[in-house]
C-alpha cells in the first residue's frame, strides 16, 4: 500500500523542491501520461487534470512527516511548497528503483510556470483527439486563460520532447 505513497516521496526528491499543489498535480498527471507508474486517477476540474487521491497522499505523507510543507504568503493567496524530510529521505528505501528517465523529465517539469504545466496537462487529458480538436477543447475549457497559438506550439513541442526524453 505505501508503495504509490514512497513513488511521491521520490518524486518530490527527484525534485529537490516543488512549489505549488498545482504544479505538482500537473507534473505527476504529465508523467503517469508518460507513461510512468503513477496510480493517481484524475478527472478534469478548474485548473486541468486534478487528482483527489493525490491530495489526500500528500496530505498524508506530511502527517508521516515524509515530506515538509510550508506556505509562501504570494498576497492574494498562498504558494504550498514541498520537500522531502530526513524521514522521507528513510522512508525513499522502500522506492522501487526509478526509470533512468525519470530525474530528467523532473527537471524539464519542475523549470517550467503552473500556467503552461495546466496547458501541457489540459492538451494531455484530451490527446485521444486530433491535434485541432485538442486545441478547440482547451480553449473552450480554458477560455479564461486565453492561450495564445505561440502558447499551444510551444505546449505540443514541450509534450514531443517529453516524449522522447520519457522513451530513450
């Protein structure tokens, strides 16, 4: 059972750090559509692909004291940041051994903004469609955030190069 619970803990050490609950909801969504073991199952919700189970691991991995969360008051709300503890650091043991991939993909996730992490994860969730309909989806999931064209290349070129740094 806390095999999905140390598969976290490892990413967040993969990670050093992650900032934001988004963005580590979108990193891990990114990644199981990488096809690494992640179990989470998402649904989509306001900020793309969200996964209740995740939050709940989370949540639970901080009471185990396996990872540290602290809050950055950003003003007009606060930014969860995460990390793994010297008992996580322990616990990381029962880990199965990580794709040699792995950190490499962290790294290219964990450098990019919330924001284009929602539109990666959003153009995922529907890439059972074809290129256009993906692009009409999310604008019309997403109208707030008013993607540009620039936006949705950038996106469908980052998804290619996660796609090959996931399979080498």
């Amino acid at each position: 059972m806390l095999q999905e619970h140390a598969k976290i803990v490892q990413f967040v050490s993969l990670a050093k750090e992650v900032n934001g609950r988004k963005k580590m909801q979108k990193m891990i969504y990114i990644l199981k559509k990488m096809d690494f073991p992640f179990a989470e199952k998402y649904e989509l919700h306001m900020y793309g692909p969200y996964s209740e189970e995740l939050t709940l691991r989370v949540e639970e991995l901080c009471e185990m004291g396996f990872l540290a969360e602290r809050s950055e008051d950003k003003g007009s709300y606060k930014q969860y940041c995460y990390q793994v503890t010297d008992e996580g650091s322990k616990f990381l043991g029962t880990a199965e051994e990580p794709r040699m991939q792995l950190p490499d993909c962290i790294e290219r996730l964990n450098g990019k903004s919330s924001r284009f992490l929602e539109l990666v994860s959003t153009l995922l969730f529907f890439d059972q469609l074809d290129k256009d309909e993906q692009i009409a989806k999310v604008r019309i999931v997403k109208n707030k955030l008013n993607f540009t064209d620039q936006e949705m290349d950038q996106a469908f070129a980052f998804i290619e190069e996660l796609q090959a740094c996931s399979a080498s």
